[in-house]
C-alpha cells in the first residue's frame, strides 16, 4: 500500500518523491537488519559534514560539486588526504568495467554477511513486523537516489556473490541517474553490463545469482579492500581504484584539484618547448623567473575558470 | 597417398570431403593415443545424444542451433543446468581474445600430459604402424571440421604450453569456420592472434612454442578447470568465460533463453518508464494486472519470434 | 575507582567478580563504539540458546559440554552442521600455534576496522563521556572470562595487524584460563607464544605492534573468512582449522559424536582382523551379522561412556 | 559371493590371496570406467620393465629394492633421472603428514573426473552389469596391495575431494603394509591421520568428504603436478616431494646412490678435519693423492655394503 | 651553472647537445651510485657490440634498425635467441599500457633499492661533492636520449614505487622520441597515461608518489623478472611481454624475421586456397613442388623487400 | 698454488689463516664480478659502524655482542630500528629450516643473476686473468668466517636457484662455526640439511642443483626482500623472519632489549597474581605505586644482569 501512494507521487517528481518513499521504507528496513546504525548515529559520526544531509541522514554532497569532481584523479585526491592523515580512504585492485569513464557520486552502502539460517530467521521475522516483505539486495537497491554510487560490501565473494546482473544494474542506472556501483565482490552478465553506460567496479563476475547471503546492513559503515566507508562519502574512481572521501575535504580537495591542473598544463607547456630538464621545471621551477612566469600563469588560469563556473 | 586423394577430392567439396579423410585419418590416430576412447565409447557414453552425430562419432548439434546459440548469456546457460543438476559445465579465468565476441561450436577435445619419452616413443611406434608419420597438435588441428571448437586440455602449462601461434590459429579459423579455441594451456603471438576474427580462450600468452608434452587423447574426454568436456558438446563462451553443455539439454536451453529475452525487454521497458521500484518488477511483477500484461507481452513476442525464425 | 572496587573484589573470587566489572565496564564500552548490538539484540538474535546466560548476555554452554568438545573433530562437526544445512561454519587457512591441542571456549568477538580519524574522534569521546578511558585492544581483553575464546576480526591485516605479542597472550591465558584465541589478523612475538601453552590460529606473524585500526564493535556479530560469528558461539578447532557452533546444536553434536567414536574404534578392531575389505565394513558392514555386531558393540560402549561421565 | 570366497581364503594367506581376489575384481571395473587402459595396454607401455610383473600386470620393482629405496633422497634419484632425460618425473607443493619418514612403494593409480550425471549413470550402468555395485573411492581401495602407494588424481579438489580420512587410511595402511598415499587433492581429519604411521602427501585438509566427482579410471595413466605417473612406478617421498620413477631405473638409480652415500661420507670426514677449502673436496678432490685416496675409499666402502646385503 | 650552458646550446640542436651534457652530468653521478658500473666496465662487457656507442658507452643500435624492429614479434626473437642459447632476455607479468603499439629502443637502465638512510646520506653527499644536488628519478629522467626506452628496477614495488605520472611520463616521451618505460614497479596516474602515445609496461598503478627508496645505478646491469638487462639493449615489447636483444644478434634477428614474415604469408595464401591440411604446408611443406613454390616466393619476396628498403 | 699454502698454514690455526687467505682470494674475485663494490667503497658506506673491521673490510660485531643477541626477538629489534627511522631492515616469508633455534651472526652476502653466456664469458676471463679458476658459490663459500651467516641473493629461484645441499651445508656450518644462511631462493636434500645443527632461511626446498646462474657479487648491497643488506650487518632471525641490523645501532638495541625481558618479567608476575586487568599493568602501570615497584626492580635486575656479565 506504500507502494502504491508512492507510485501515484512519483508520477508528478520522481526524484523529489522517491525521497519519500525512501525514508517511509526507511525506518522498517534499519529494525530489521543485524546491525543497528540509526540515523541519528550516522548524524553523530559525520558531524564535520559541511553540507545539507539527504532526508536518511546522508550527507548530501552538492550536485555542482559532484560535477567539478569528474575531472579529479586518484593522484590529487591522494595529495589532499595524505597530508589530513587520511590515509584509509583508497581501494583498488577492481575489474573496471568501463575504464576511462570517471566514477562519481555519494556513497549508498550495503552489507552482506554469510547466510547462517538461524539468525536470518530473526532478521526476516522483525521485517516482517515492520512491514518489510523481504530482505534482499533489491531491498536495498529500491532505496537508491540520484546521485548515488552504490557501495556493497560482499567479502569478496565470488559465486552467489552477485549484487546485480543486467536487469538490475539498468535499474541502479535509472534510479542513481548513471552514479554507479563499487562492490567487494561479485556481478554477473558480463556482457549485459558492458552494454550499459555506468561505471562499475567489482572482484569478478560469475554466473550465478546471488545467495548463501543474508542482508545485514543499509547505509551502515562498511569496511571496502582497507577502507571504511561511511554513507554519505564522495565516491571517486578512475582507471586506477576507488576513493572514498569524507565531505569535510570536499571542497579543499576541489580547489587544490584546479591549481594541479593548471600546474599540469604549464608543465607540459614548459616541456613542448624542448629547452629544458625534466628537474628544472618538475615539480617546481628552480629558476626563479620561471617561478614567477608560473604563478602569473596560475592565477590568470584560476580566474578564468571561476569566471568560466560562475557564467553557468 | 591418403592425403593425396582426399585433396584432390577437396577440390570438389571442402566440407563433406574433409569429414572422408578425417575418417579415414581417426582410426590411426586413436589406436596410438596412451587412453583409448573409441567411437563406441563415445556413443555409448552419449547415449542422451537427440540429433544427428559426426562421422567420427560426435553428436551433431545442428547449424541452425549453433546459430541461436550466438545470442545466449552465461546467466541463461546457468539457469537451465543448475536445475537439471549439472553444475559443473563452466569454466573460467580464461584471458579473453575478443570480449563481445561470442563463441559458439561443438568440441573437438585434444589432451596433452607431460612428456615421458619411453611412453611417447611407444605411442609413436604405434602411430606409424598405423601409417601416422608424427603426433603433434597439428595431427588433431588437421581433424577440425566447419562448426567446432578446438578444445585442448595442457593442464595449464604456459612455457611451451601453446597449442597454436597465429599460422596455426588462422588455419583452425579456415577449417572450423571461425569456430574458436578453448585452451587450458597458452597460445603464441598474441599480436597476430589479435588481428584473425575467431573467438579465443586460454590461460596466457608465451613466446616459446609447444613442447616437452606428448599428445595423448583425440577426442576422449577431457578436463578442462572443474569441467569434464565430452567430444561434441555444445561449446559457449562470453566475456566471463565458457559453458559445455551436453546436447540433451540445448534445445531446452535455447527455447529458454527466448523467454529471458523477453523479459529482459519487457523489464527495460517497465525500468525505463521510471514509475516502479525495481522489486515491483523484478523478477516477477508483484501487481497481477502487471503480471497478466506481461504474460501478454511474453506471447506476442514468442510467436513474432517464431515467425522470424520459420521465414528464414 | 570503578575498577579499584573490582580489584579489591576480585581478591575474594576470581571468576565471580570479574563477571560482575564486565558487566559494569559493558555497559559504557558498547555505548561508545560504531556498531550497536545491545544485550537485547544479542538475546534476541540467539534466542535458540538452550543454556543459561553470561552476565552479557552471551549463551553459556556448560563447562561439562566443553570438556566433552574437546574429544571431537571437524568432520563430527561438520557431519551435523551440514544435515542441518548449516554450512558456513567453517574457517581455515590459519597458522595453529600448538597442532595437536584441540582449542574449545565460548565465543568472545572483536571487530576492528581500518582507522578513520573523523570517526575514532567521535567514538572516543562517547567512550570518554561514559567514563571509558581508552579504547583498544586491551578493552576488550581486560572482560574476558574463563572458557572464553577471544575472536577478532582484524580483516586479514599483517603489519600492525598484531591483536596480541607475547604479554599480551599471556593475559589472555590466565584470564580465559587457557581458551585459546582465533584472530584473521596477525600476532606478533611468535617466539614468545610459542612457549605459552594456550591454542592460536593466526593468518601471520609480524613484529609490529597494532594501529592504523579502530576498535569498532565488542561482542557484535564478526565474520571470520566465510562464517558469521555469534558471541557465545562454542568454538572448536583442531590441525584443519576451526568451527563455529551455535549453542543449540552443542548437545546433539557431542552425542552424535559419542557414537562416531565407537564407529572409529569398531571399524579399526574389524579392518584389524585382516579379514575384510574396506567396503565390507565401511562406512556401515554390508553383511547382516556384522551389522548386528555393530549394534551390539555400540550399545555397550554408550552404556560403558555414559556411566563413566556420571560417576564423575 | 566373490568377495565371501575371497575372504575365506584370506584366511589363510592375506597377502597372496588378495591377490587373486583383486584380479577377479580387475576386469569389470576396469570395463566400466570412463577410459579405458588395458592389463595389455599397461604391459605394452612398461615394456622397459625388468621385473615380474603384479597380476594386475603393474611392474613389480622387488621387495629388496624398495628396502634400499627408503635410503634415497630426492636429490639422488633427480641425479640420475636428469641424465636419462626424464625430467618430469617429480612433484612438490604437498602438505607432508610425516617429515623425516620417507614414502616408498609401488604406484596404484586412481583418477577422478568432475561429477557429470549422463556419463556417471552409464559408467554404474556398465559396473552393474559386469558385478561391481558401487563405483567410489572404496572401490579402488579395495584392490591396494602390499606395497602400494595410492597415487590419486583428484585434480587439486579441496572440498569435498578428500580421498580419505582417518577410517580408510587405517585400512590403507593396513592393506598397503604401510605403503603411503598421494593425492593431488586433499584428505579429512587431519587429526586422526597424524596418529597413524604411514606416509602421506596432500595438497589441503578439509573436512568434508568425498563428493561431486566420479571415478574414472583405476591403474591408468595419471597426471600429478607435471609428471605422468604410470601403473607400477617406484613412488619416493621424502621432506621436498615425491618422484614417481620408472622401472626401467630403478636398480641403475639406487646403485648410483650407494655411491652418493659414501661420497657424502668421506666429503664430510674431509671437512671435518677443518683442513681444506670446500671447493678443494667438494664435488671432486682437486689434489690427486686426495682424488686416489677418495677412490679407495669408495672401493672399500662399496665392498663392506655388498657384504652386509648378501649376508642378509 | 652546467645546466645553463646545455640549455643555451640546446636551442641549436637538441638531440647532439643533450648527448654532450649527459656526459658531463654522467661522470658525477655513478661516482654517486652505490655500486659501481663504469663506461669501461660497461665497453669491455660488450666487447660483442658491433655498432657505434653512445657517449655513455651504451652499444647504439642504429636508427633503421629501430625502425625495422618494430616489425618483429616476440615468437621471432625467441626463435633466434634461443638457437644462440640465450633463454633469459624475456620477462611479462606486465600491465600493457597501449596493447597494438610495439615497443621499441636502447635500454637506458636504472636500478633503485630500498631506502636505509645511512647508505643514503653518503651517496648523496657524494653525489654533492661531484655537483650533483640531488639523486632522484629525475636524475636519470634527464638523462634520457631520443631512442631510449627506460628500464627501471624497483623490485616491483607497487606503493612508493611509481617512477613516473603523467608529467614526468610526457618528459620522457619528448626526451625519448616516443621511446617507452619498463619499469618492475609502478606508475601513477593511469587516466593521464592513458592519453600519451608512448608504450608502457609496468606491475601495477598507484596513487602515490615513489618514496622510501634509494636511487643506487644508472645504467648499470639490472634484473627485470628472469633477465639481466644491459645498458643498449634492443628493447622490443609486444602484447605478450618485453624482450631484451643483446645487440651483436640485432641484424641477424631482424634478417630472420624477414624470412618468417614472408613464410607467413606464403602459409596463410596457401591456407585461404582450402586446398591443403595444415600439416601439408606448416611449418615446411611436405611436397617437394610446393617446397621448390615456397623457395622462389621467399627469394622474391625479400628482394623486393631489399630494392623498397634501399630505395628510401 | 696460493690454496696450497694457505692450507699449510692452516694447520697451524684455522682462524687466522683463514683471514689471510680470504683476503688473498678476495682481490681476484671482486676484480672479476659484474658489479664492482671495492674494500674502500664498504669501509665508505659503512662510515658509522662503531667497532673494528674485518679484513675484507667488514664491520666486525664483537663476539660478545653476538653472544648476546641470541636472546632477542624481532620485536624488540622493530622498536629500536623504527624509533631510529629504518623501516626496511626485515624480511619473511622464509621457510624455517630449526624453529625456535635463534639466527645470530655477521652477513657475508652473495648476489647472483639470470645466466648470459656473452656476459658470463667475460666475467670468468677476468676471474681467470687474476688467478681465480672458477666463479660459483663455492668460489664465495670458501671465504666464510666464524660468526658469519651467508646471505645470498638468488631472486627468488626454486629451481636451480639450490645455494646448497647438505655436504656444502655442513661445510658453511663448519666455517661460520654454525653462523647461519639466508637465501632469497632455494636449498635442496631438505632431509639431509634437517639433521645439521645451524639456523637456515629459504624459499623453497628443491632437488636440482644451482644453474642457469651467474656469480655477480661477492660481499656487495644485496636485496633480500625489502631489504638492502650490507655486508657486516647484524643478522637475527627468529620463528617470523630476519632482522639485518646496522652495525651503529647494535649496542643501543641489546641494552635497550635488557629492559625489555625485565618488563616481561616483571608484567607476567604482576599477571600471575591475579588481581590486575591487562589495561592496569601493561604496556605501563596506571597506578603510581606499580609504577614505582616496577622501576624499582628494572634498576635491581639491570644491576643483577651487568653483574652477571662481567663476571664471565
């Protein structure tokens, strides 16, 4: 019956509503599973969050500055977290199902743990009585928002490890608006995924679906490869391996992005011109008119991208 | 002189006349292989067999399922055998020649075992008295017909472990009709094999040629990762890897995966309409008025297929 | 002062007393970590326990069971556990400190995860504010009680993934009065363990000590390669490696065992008489005599066991 | 009926009589199994042997020689196998259930395949019709001689490849007379095999038993690691691995080690008298006064052992 | 002041100037290495060289050589290599950064080892006594020529271990001419890579910078995977893996591969007349007229190849 | 004829004379390796060892010291050496040839490399120019010292990468006075090394003989692992791996470990009374009465120990 208003809603705006739905559903779904992560925990541990949170107590990192992290890599994200301390945040050895497509969005986590009968029994029983049908991954995946990358942590799991095939990854792509999917273990149809345009990251793929699992967390921390993942992290992947970025260094880690870039290209420049070593212009210029030519450029550089971000 | 006369006859008719030879060459060859498997082994052995068989004993899916087969996932093959108890028909962590490439064929099965030269110059001894001047991979890959998929088990080796360079691989791509390779073991010269259009599956890429095994078995049964591989299976393989199917359950299989199609179309169609969560939908509508739309959609689909198929 | 009171207890009755600083030094330390699971939730959760409670909620399987669990093996174990589909129970792939000495205790789970200084904060202030000083390793080890077996999930970490070098261990001995510790981590000081005469499955040995992690959850579910871990779960490991027992199978499991026991020491007496071919007697004697022979000789040695285990 | 006969006699002499009782087992189970490798098949491929032969038609290497056997190193058999050119005749990476107490034996080869139902039924089919009911493990087990060494190709399997546990290598030892066990797959209750006193070499303990494979051949042909082991051959474990070592090799083998024995001898006398560099004794004396005193010694010592062996 | 001085000359003529200043940079730094390798040591260990050198002493394959290797295969370079008995030039296990884009040049080697800060400091103090200020991978990058390919030894660290990003990997595509990177390490920056036109073998990508490392030889002999690499080396990488051509076999491997460039058309013209078994024409065609076929193609086929080539 | 006289003399002392002639030896032999790493080079990068030298030049741990690093552990070693900012002097992964028998002595360290014949040949023509008829490992084994543990670079080879077997073995036991070997490849005869009394460390156990190999360095900076090893470090090696310990730091760390084993005295008596949690005791008393008792005892016992020493 949720369902249905639900569905009348989303009728008028989708995105808008679905938040709706989303917490109605929300609350049941957190009683039931084995672990109990509460909303107003999520609120306590991302106290340094300096954005608005979503309506299930994410924080809601801004769509502007989702959009200006497509263009970061792994190397400048690094450059930032390293010198926070923050050095857990990286995950990598992946299959990248569409490498050179960055990976974007806010983290939507998910925890899996091998099935043992007589605990699942319990968690499916206290759902019921909260009016949840189910427990399964798609329980999960029907609470994705736009913007969201989902992040699953199967223990690397590979047969029966598989959080989606086709069907179910073109619905993640509908419902996220093409976010994306990081999970420590397993997919399947291979050659379904490959067809559709959405990052993804995983361990294997398999033909067999998914089992053997017992749901037992929703935007719960979850640990990915060394990393803790909290719900609401900026997710960023790129050729090399995942991110996971807390939202207090979002916006630094942005601006310090823009001045590599910059650097980036007068470096290149410098070396088009075929006059020096690489050491005389990387990583700094030593010659000290250089030094000067290179700030000048930097800032005339960083106005016209502001300029150029503001005029949208 | 055998030879001789079966390319004059060649001349006429590739295909029918090639089969006379390979007759003519098969007993030879298996009366000097180390495991006997007669051709009254293997029809005994594929007794389910429903179609047709080879010449050399092999059952004959025939071509027009061969060319269904093409648009089969592994997710589709997967569905059918667990429910038939047969779970041990797939094999992968292959390196993939050419991922969106299906292949599709019946198997030639080759065996190779490390090289013991007491045994092998006995086997050879054999084989000449039996006017079969060497046995070497070229001895099986001269057996290929139009339609199969060379199946070699090299218990993984990699240095010398390459069934084929590219001259061998454009010949089996000659002589099976773009059939395809399924090597436990390695093949050389990746470069020239990445430029000939025929699927490919095997463990590495060696510079070294084939060496220090003996050939061991044509067409016996082999195995290839956890799968025991029987001459003229059904072989399919995408992007994640590769299913045998015994011939009693393709057709099954294939009507099957008909109806997975059109419910993966109906499912997008729904998904793309953006007004359900995925799990209204997905994997079976939860509102009846749904389900019977569906059902409706299902047989209207099935028949347009039918039609297309009877045309042809 | 909290403990200077339970210190000053303890000198009265070691085990009695400490249960009762658990349970005050509880109450705080699962208030301040990441992960809720409340005494309720583990009451709940494990609500087939047949046996009395630990003070902490945890299932208590009788001292009396425990000595009898130390006769069995892994396969006895597995043969009940499988028949009540109960197949993800089993962990291997550990370094055994003392082959040969089988380890059994109670369950006593620790969660850490990779550190994240943002959350750490935050849950070392909550810990602080119920008036938990530090929390780390030895927060968990100073509640152990005897019988317990310490169970850490230090997800497979190496360098600085050590929960425990040879002092440390030494505690864990005197205060479990030998349990025995499983950690999918590391240890460090394996010289040092090595003479301390207490069962340990590690991953690896390293000679760093712990960090870079965070204390996330004491007594929460915590999985251990593929098994999820309850607390109070009877914990039993011989040279392959160590399964986890819910409480209720404990009484069945050791009495199916008694009988396997006769069975071993029936079939060597019988395989013992040279007489016979394996097949004749095992798994069960093809010849109706031998089979009520069997019977027979089973029924007077559960007699003989049971008798023995009341004069006790 | 067979079998009651067979154990009357195997009253009166166990070892003879199992003899003929295995043969009558020899022919049905051998037409029943998956490839075929006939008593001619074996006797055709062991044509080097210079030994009588087991009714089996296994070579049988004498009972002296496999006393001598047990003296050897691995080291010594690769000296003289590399100079035949047979360098695929050894296998490592085993788990050794006894270090420090060498394997010796006379190989009896078991394979299994992948279980796949439609071969598995025609293979019982045909085992029914010639008198064997049940085609397992036990079967093969069931016809281990004196002698023996079970050599089993389970192709790596961990689960649920366990050829035996603690019941069945009773009985093995019991048959064999202490012979030993290889297999390329693995063996249950690793507790219970370490107090039982014969040699073994597996790749993994697990507890589970048996299962999802099938019988495929008994004394054929098998592939362990990189070595092609036949019916028959001479099986040499000690602390690194096994060698499977021809016949044909095997007199030829161990005389060449009674010089290796007192080359080691006298080499460490040498040094011991702390005199000389190693490279002035070791692998041959430099000096010639050193060189002739070496070769005296050699004859000397060569006599002495050929005493004490003909005065047994 | 050095540096002022090459750039001002640079402005002439790039390629010459840069090959004076490396000489003049050369000196101070292997005074500066921990081990030792002269330009004398470097002439008398290959005193086979048939060419020109370098000024550092490095054998100079000649241009048109270069040029033509980038016609050859690694199965073409094994086939001559092996015949001299040179098994070790061959290393993969390498992540191809432009699979399809030969790799092709001198080796310019470079060896780093792990960091220990005593050796460390007196290797730079005297590197500083000879001006050089600093001893880093940019010492080396710098020192690359057009035609070099630089070949890096780091042990195959993957964190800390990344010679090059995105800037410094365009460096030493300009300085190198498009030359390409081996490196038994890591890079960083895989996206930016990606986007220059220059082949790249490497184990594995990581977001940090290379660290914890000591600079220790600059073209000295190294270890990549199985093969001692020297100083000038034909360096030629393929899909499959990087050989490492001593350069006294260059021509006659490049002679050779002609030869087998024209075998292998003449094999696959022969194949696509469907006339032939494979064994009838490969490797050397049976029937004495299509040998005396195959003779007179290859002699016009590798003049025209000659008149083409001394025409440009 | 220099062998000839040194054996002469070292009938008088085996010690000294030894020295004599390995200096002799050791001229020649650098002369002639691939890498040149002189006796003024070491003495160079060894600028901080703090007690005298060998005659190759050698840092000379005293005896003494030795003696007592018998008794330390690799994590006692781990908190000196990290608090001084070397983070790279340990190594494992090694199979344990005696656990529980400690590893103490100074490195004399080999390096070989992947054979080339062109490089090999010139190589043994210089060796042989300076009077060196041959360059293997006996030509380094023979330059042995008591107190020396070898230490040899053989990147990991398994086969033919055997630095000995058990007569060469004995003989580095005899030379070193039981000193030790660690090798970054492999040993063969397993069970002959088994049964001689000196520490080893290797990667795997084989049945071939060293080959395929060249002699490229003889007391050079070797890696081993993550390790460079200069010859004379302090090598300890317990039951988890190898410490290679710079002379300058030897002194500091067996006094800074005395303490150490006092605190674990002192912390396990403190446990054994029963009345502490972990958390009051260790790593240091909360109370500041414990605190005091406890340095009260540190300064008895060191009293007690220097005693203990100088008495010797």
């Amino acid at each position: 019956m949720i369902r249905t208003q639900c569905n009348r809603l989303a009728r008028l705006s989708t995105i808008v509503v679905l938040d709706v739905c989303a917490i109605a559903l929300l609350v049941p779904v957190t009683a039931a599973q084995l672990l109990t992560f509460s909303k107003q925990d999520l609120i306590d541990y991302t106290a340094q969050n300096p954005f608005d949170r979503l309506p299930d107590g994410r924080p809601r990192v801004p769509d502007d500055l989702l959009e200006r992290a497509r263009g970061i890599s792994s190397e400048e994200v690094w450059a930032v977290l390293q010198q926070k301390g923050f050095n857990n945040q990286y995950a990598d050895g992946f299959q990248v199902l569409h490498p050179g497509k960055t990976l974007v969005g806010r983290a939507f986590t998910v925890q899996f743990m091998p099935l043992r009968s007589d605990i699942d029994d319990i968690a499916k029983a206290k759902a019921r009585d909260h009016g949840v049908p189910r427990l399964t991954n798609q329980t999960a995946i029907d609470m994705l928002q736009p913007g969201d990358v989902l992040v699953v942590d199967l223990f690397g799991k590979k047969a029966n490890g598989t959080i989606v095939g086709d069907n179910l990854f073109y619905y993640v792509m509908k419902a996220t608006h093409g976010g994306g999917l990081v999970v420590d273990g397993s997919i399947r149809d291979l050659d379904g995924l490959s067809e559709i345009d959405m990052p993804a990251y995983f361990r294997a793929a398999d033909p067999t679906p998914i089992g053997n699992v017992m749901l037992t967390g929703i935007n719960v921390p979850v640990r990915i490869g060394a990393v803790t993942v909290m719900p609401g992290d900026l997710v960023v992947g790129d050729r090399e391996g995942v991110y996971f970025i807390p939202p207090q260094f979002v916006k630094e880690l942005l601006d310090h992005a823009d001045e590599i870039h910059i650097h980036d290209e007068w470096t290149k420049m410098k070396f088009d011109e075929g006059k020096y070593k690489s050491s005389e212009i990387y990583s700094s210029p030593t010659d000290p008119k250089l030094q000067q030519e290179y700030q000048e450029y930097l800032k005339k550089r960083l106005e016209e991208i502001r300029k150029q971000r503001s005029s949208k």
